[in-house]
C-alpha cells in the first residue's frame, strides 16, 4: 500500500502551536431521485487523488499509541486497518478513510492584510455510513513572529470559517471580515499557488449572488476544490455543512508565562487564574478578536464546565490545561521536553482523533434528526394513496435500522481504558449534550416508527373491512340455508307435481311456510342494509367496534318486525318438520 507523506518533518521543525480543523458535513446524492450509494462515493474519489488510507501500528511510534489508547471495537470502527472486504465492511462504521497531498503551507490572509502561514502535514477525509464526511487539515505553526496568544486566537477564528457567519446590509462582507472571517486563504505548493484568485478569495459574489437559483449556503470554494470534482457542479454529490460556519477546532500551545499564570492561585477571590482568565476563556470558544461573553459571572461557570484541570498545580510552573466546548478541543501548556514531546503529539494524534469520533457522532446525530423531520412532514395520517404510504414506510424503516446500527457501532459510553482519556470524553460528551440529543432523537424515531405503522394498519383495517361487510352480507342468506336446507319441504312438492292425497291437507302448511320464506328474506336484506349503514357510519368516525355495532342494528321500529317474523320461521320449521 501506497502511503502518503507529507514533505513536512516534524521532528526537524521548532513548533509553537498545533491545529486541526475539522469539517462535517452531510453529503447527498444531487439527484433527489436517487439514494446516496457510499460504495459509489468511494470509487468516484479515487481518481480526484485521494488515496485510501489503512491503519497499522507499525506505521509509527504513535499509531501505535493510537492502536493501544483506544479499545479494539472503537479503534476498528473508526480507523480501519485492511483494505475494504464483505466482512470488513459488516463490522467497520467508517467505510473509508482517505488522505491527499495538495500542498505544503496553508496561508490565512485577513482583511488587514496580516498574513498566517501553517505546514501542512496532512488533509485527510473521513467518509461514514451515516452520509457523514469529515474533512480534516492538520497544521503547525512554526512562525515565531506569529506564537503570541493573539496570534493563536486569530489562527483558530479566522482559519476554521467556511462560510460568512452574516453579510452586512450597507457593507457586504467587509464587516465580516473585519471580526472573524478571512479575506482569502491560499494553499501553496513550494510557494506556488494551487489555486486562482477566485478560488482562494472569500468574495460576495460567490456567496451571496442575487443571479444564483442555488438556494442552499454556499461553502468556500478553496474546500469544494480540494475535495474535488464530484463536488462541483458538474459532479454527482454535492455537501450540506452539518453543525454551522465554523470547523470544529483542534489546538495544542505551548506557552510558559501563560501556563504559570493560569496556574496561580488568586487568594482574594478564592480560585485558580485560569478561571476568571479572559484568554482562557476566549481559547476554549475560538474567540478571535475579542472576548463575546463580557458577564464574568457567567464567564466564570462557562469556564469551570468546560475545563479539564487535572494537571493544574499551585507550586509549579509546569502544568497542562485542557478545554472542551461544542466547538473546540484545546490545550495549554509550558514549553518544557516533556510537554512539546509528548503532551503536544497526545493532542495532535490521539485528542485529534478523540475530537473525530466525537464530531461523528453529534453529526450523524443531526443528521438523522434531519431525516425524521423530513420524513414526518410527508406522513399524512389521510393520505389514501397506499403506494405513497408504502415508501414512507419503508423510508422509515431504513432509518431505524440505520439508527440501530449506529447505536451498535458509533455510539460509545467509553472509547478508551486511560482514566484521563475517559474523563475528558464523559465531559465532552456532556458539553456536546450529545446523551440528550440522543435520547430525543430516539423518542422522535420511535414516535415516527409507530405513527406510520399505524397509518399501514389503517388501510389494512379498510381492506378487512371490506372483506367482513362482504362476509356480513351473506351471513343472514347462509343462516337461513343452513335452517331450511338446500331441499325445501314445500318445494319438493311443487316438483313432485302435487302428486298425492296429503297435498290438499297440507296445503295451509305450505301457504304460511311460503309467507314465512319470504318474509324471512325481506328480513334478511333490511337487516343487512341495516348493518352495512351502520359500519359505514363507523368507519367513517374511526370508530368501528363490531359487537356494538351488531347490537345497534337491531335497534329501529323497522328492524324488530323481520326480527319477530324470523323467529317464528325458526319455530315453525321446527315445527313442521317434526310433525309433518
């Protein structure tokens, strides 16, 4: 197997901070007649120089580390280890990973013309059978004129956009870009540019173009390029950005004078710096230009609930800080060996991939929300096209099951035995709300599952419907042949041609069992219409119950009479035939 590498040595590089940015999104077929195939997706990617990527602890030093941090049933469902197989792929949720070298520097240009170059190690992509895929860009900051903590802040803001989060009315995307949206960002090979102006450029016109029919938010073309042609307008797939404008950010610094600070215990009021610390703060929720939460009561909660500080010590300058939001991943640290050595690559390898399963799952999450909601607003409790019905209902059907198996192979209350590693992921867990959002959304699944169900029950229920007023209609008919019999005493004299002397005397007999016959059919025909009346009266107000509706047939001034007749024809005939 061929594998990618990116020119990038890290070992030969003074690194200052680490960042991945992190992109899902939803991918749909473009033609809403058909369903999305992943298998198809994954053939379609390989001519666009994605090269399929495979897992093996001998890569690596920390591949290894990444096979041994995570349990093997999370480690195989999300970071696959052999080529795609019938049975490899009954077991593995990620059908496909891919990696790309496009380029060796990420350059982020702001409006003011302050220019962020990045390495590039690697662009990699995740493809789940959710329709879930995760574009990831991992970067090193190896500038020192760019390694201040506002630095930092603006690298996160301003390189994690993929869309403008608003458009001014009066200044279009100047505003914008003035608070956290680049001017352009440029992927370079060699100090070459891969792509043109109109590619690399966040302009109005590509967003927010009065011309275009296009009536979905537009993602930054640089992103479509370097996923490439399938989606393109002219290729077959096209990409929904899943949670909103940012890219989930993945950030490790190395900073002394920060980490000492945070650390210092403030004894007038009682806490750690770090809590009532405004970078802190604005490092955890990608805050690049100025602090967005200015109450410090609240600044002071937010912070506390989204702070790992297992490693933050009073009496030491060294130390490790960890924040977890719905938006980032990120961690402060002193710039010692240990903390550049191994604490740096344990957040760029294994808390890279802790955030990727994490971001799957809130993804796929919505994802499936999105489809209940599409799905209910077809249901039509009503509707008395059955084949409509049918295809909801099988629609709904695929979701569960899709569901179930996500439950059964991405959904993890643990992904690793390591005490910090189980702590961080239970309050990322708790921060993302994902325990909640889950339990809505099997609420809403099993709500759907029973609303169509019972929608199909219904027009089964007509159906039988039919089949028993049908069955109603001959029950008077077969009860009166079942009494009199097929061979009718008064008509086997007829056809006997009145031979015989009892005829003449048994003649009254015959007259009242011809009036009685009669009348018992009469009988027979109101009391069906009768019935059929009242079950369509039912049916229509959805409330057929057949013994009440049997009992209220009966009832009518013009019923009784058969009713009585009938009765007397049963007791004649029992009459007749045992003293005739």
């Amino acid at each position: 197997m061929e594998m990618v590498e990116s020119p990038t040595k890290k070992d030969d590089l003074n690194i200052f901070s680490t960042h991945s940015f992190l992109f899902p999104f939803v991918i749909e077929a473009k033609d809403n007649k058909q369903k999305l195939n992943i298998d198809i997706l994954k053939k379609k990617l390989l001519p666009e120089k994605w090269k399929p990527k495979y897992f093996s602890l001998h890569d690596s030093a920390w591949e290894y580390n990444k096979k041994s941090y995570f349990y093997d049933h999370v480690y195989n469902a999300f970071f696959p280890e052999t080529p795609e197989t019938p049975e490899t792929n009954e077991t593995n949720l990620v059908t496909a990973c891919f990696e790309k070298y496009f380029g060796d520097e990420f350059k982020i240009t702001l409006e003011d013309q302050t220019e962020y170059k990045l390495k590039i190690d690697k662009i990699s992509l995740f493809v789940f059978n959710t329709s879930i895929g995760i574009l990831c860009f991992d970067l090193l900051n190896t500038d020192d004129k760019h390694a201040s903590p506002e630095d930092i802040l603006k690298i996160n803001d301003f390189g994690r956009r993929v869309y403008p989060q608003f458009i001014s009315e009066t200044e279009g995307l100047k505003e914008t870009k003035k608070k956290f949206l680049a001017d352009r960002i440029d992927i370079l090979d060699k100090g070459k540019k891969i792509f043109p102006d109109s590619i690399s450029e966040f302009t109005e016109e590509w967003f927010f173009n009065k011309n275009d029919d296009q009536r979905k938010i537009k993602i930054a073309p640089y992103i479509l390029h370097i996923l490439g042609n399938q989606f393109l307008t002219e290729g077959d797939f096209s990409i929904k950005p899943i949670i909103d404008d940012r890219m989930f950010t993945v950030c490790w610094y190395g900073n002394d004078d920060k980490m000492r600070f945070l650390q210092t215990e403030l004894h007038d009021q009682g806490s750690l710096a770090f809590e009532r610390d405004d970078f802190w703060y604005r490092y955890i929720f990608v805050d690049g230009q100025s602090l967005c939460c200015p109450n410090p009561f609240m600044k002071r909660n937010l912070i506390k609930q989204t702070t790992y500080d297992r490693w933050v010590s009073t009496d030491q300058s060294e130390g490790s800080i960890f924040g977890l939001s719905r938006c980032s991943l990120v961690c402060l640290t002193d710039e010692g060996t240990f903390s550049k050595d191994v604490i740096r690559n344990h957040v760029y390898h294994l808390y890279r991939s802790f955030a990727v399963i994490l971001l799957a799952q809130r993804a796929s999450i919505i994802k499936f929300s999105g489809d209940v909601s599409k799905i209910s607003g077809n249901v039509k409790t009503n509707d008395k096209d059955s084949q409509v019905q049918k295809e909801i209902n099988e629609e709904v059907t695929a979701l569960n099951e899709n569901f179930i198996r996500f439950i059964n192979r991405m959904w993890f209350r643990e992904v690793t035995a390591q005490e910090q590693g189980i702590e961080m992921y239970s309050m990322a867990q708790m921060n993302m709300n994902l325990q909640n959002q889950l339990e809505d959304l099997k609420s809403e699944i099993s709500q759907l599952y029973e609303s169509t169900n019972l929608v199909m029950q219904k027009q089964a229920s007509k159906t039988s419907t039919v089949i028993n007023i049908i069955s109603i209609l001959f029950f008077p008919i077969t009860l009166i042949s079942s009494i009199w019999g097929m061979n009718l005493y008064f008509m086997n004299i007829f056809y006997g041609g009145f031979k015989g002397t009892q005829v003449p005397a048994r003649m009254p007999y015959i007259t009242v069992t011809i009036i009685l016959f009669i009348l018992s059919i009469v009988f027979s025909i109101s009391y069906t219409i009768k019935i059929f009346d009242t079950v369509n009266q039912k049916h229509s107000a959805g409330q057929v119950r057949w013994k009440k509706t049997l009992v209220s047939s009966f009832k009518g001034i013009g019923v009784w009479l058969p009713a009585i007749l009938f009765l007397l024809v049963v007791t004649f005939l029992i009459w007749i035939n045992f003293f005739r």
